[in-house]
C-alpha cells in the first residue's frame, strides 16, 4: 500500500501537469473572442467559469495560459536539461588552467540573480516569448553546468569510479555509464525545482507589466487584468492564482519524489 501511495505521488502530479498543458485542445470557445454584451457573466453551460471584462470565456483563457507558460517551462527545462548535463560533463574533467578558468567564469556568472538576466533581455530585445525563453533558460543553465560539475568530481573521488578506471574504463565510459546514472535523480531534482522557480517568474513579470507580449494569454497576465474586478468577480483572480499554485506545487513533488531510490 505504502509503495502505490509513493508511486501515485509521482503520477497524479504528471497528470495534471499534462491537463494543464495540453487542456487548450479541448476549449469551450474561442478565448481571444470578445463579448461585451456578456462582461463579467456567471457560469452557464456556455462559459463554464463565467466570463471577464470583454466577455470572453474564462476557462478557455485559463487553458490557453496553461499551454503558453508550461509550454515555456517544459521547452526551458529540457533545453537546460540536455545543454546543462552535456556541457557539464564536458567540463566537469578539464582540468588543469582550463578546468580553473571555466570554474572562475561560472562562479562569477551564477553569481548574478537569474532576474538580473531576465530584466536586461527585456530592456534589450522587448517582451516576447523567444525572450522569456532565452532569459530562463540562459541563467538556469550556467548553474545547471555548475551543478553537474561539482557532482561529477564528487563521484570521480569515489572508489567505484576508481576501480573503474583501473580497468581499463575509458573517461567516456566512467562519465555516462557509471557517475551519470549516479547523479541523475539529483539533476532531475534541480530540474523540477527549477520549472517551479520558471513558473513564479514567468507569472509574476506578466503580472506586473512585463508580459510576453501583446495578444499573448498566460496566467500572469490574466491575474493583472483581474485586478480591477476584484470586487466585481473576485473568482476572475482566484482562478489563475490557483492554477499558478497547483503547477508549481506539481513540480515540486515531483523533484521530492523522483530524487527517492525506492521509486
């Protein structure tokens, strides 16, 4: 029983991380279409959460930002994922002036906040998706490379690597056949953590005017334009506050969960 509750744990977060995601293929209407004659409606059969100010349905606004800001954050994770552990591993056996230089470097880089960047890709290139994308994914990925690289010496030092290597195993062998099975859960851990982090940032720089550009739905957005309903419809801000809540809550289980052995 013990071990369904754990493996439940893993899944039901990866269901509703998918419903949220993919949830714009089965919306009620149109979510850019504008009703004024219907503003602010209650649930009907028709809008199934109401309506906001220009009357478009609330629901299916809430899965067209569901598909915008995960489809932001899966597509960052998995570029961080694979850039991260490549260059990682890359770097992770250097040494010598090589291995101090890039270690000076990513020090002195992941030391800037990863808002830091995010703000100064926008001031350069304007609010925009492919913006997002890049600002995100470029600071999560220094600190990705740091991380692999820290965690692959740690593994080099220990007995099993060395035996390896006493037998004839080539580097490249002892990197992806014994230390990256090693360090994986670890890495996907960080991953998790991070989508999480993506999503708060990607909310919170729509939510106070940094959007990702015009016509473009996300939760963040939708929480602002909320804001001045709140007494009308306070439902209108509850909603991508939840949805906000449930995906980084999702993530963050599943980073707790996967790290464990017996899953």
């Amino acid at each position: 029983m013990k071990k369904i509750v754990k493996t439940a744990s893993v899944i039901l977060p990866v269901i509703i991380l998918l419903c949220l995601a993919f949830g714009f293929l089965i919306e009620p209407n149109n979510p850019d279409k504008t009703h004024i004659t219907e503003k602010y409606a209650g649930a009907s059969e028709t809008y199934p959460l109401g309506t906001d100010a220009l009357g478009r349905c609330e629901l299916s606004r809430l899965l067209e930002g569901g598909k915008t800001t995960l489809g932001i954050v899966l597509l960052g994770a998995f570029i961080v994922f694979v850039l991260g552990i490549a260059l990682g591993l890359l770097f992770a056996r250097t040494g010598g002036r090589t291995g101090v230089l890039s270690d000076s470097i990513l020090n002195a880089v992941t030391a800037i906040p990863p808002l830091a960047y995010l703000i100064i890709m926008i001031g350069i290139w304007g609010n925009s998706i492919p913006t997002m994308i890049v600002a995100l994914t470029v600071s999560l990925i220094l600190r990705m490379i740091k991380l692999v690289m820290t965690l692959t010496e740690e593994e080099y030092r220990k007995a099993y690597a060395r035996c390896a290597f006493a037998s004839g195993a080539s580097h490249f062998r002892i990197l992806i056949i014994h230390i990256l099975p090693v360090i994986l859960p670890q890495l996907v851990q960080y991953i998790c953590l991070s989508c999480s982090d993506m999503i708060l940032a990607i909310s919170g720089f729509s939510f106070i005017g940094l959007s990702l550009g015009a016509n473009v739905i996300d939760w963040g957005g939708m929480l602002a334009d909320a804001r001045s309903a709140f007494v009308m419809r306070p439902a209108l801000l509850y909603y991508p506050v939840v949805l906000i809540f449930v995906s980084s809550l999702c993530f963050n289980l599943l980073g707790r969960q996967i790290v464990r052995r017996d899953i």
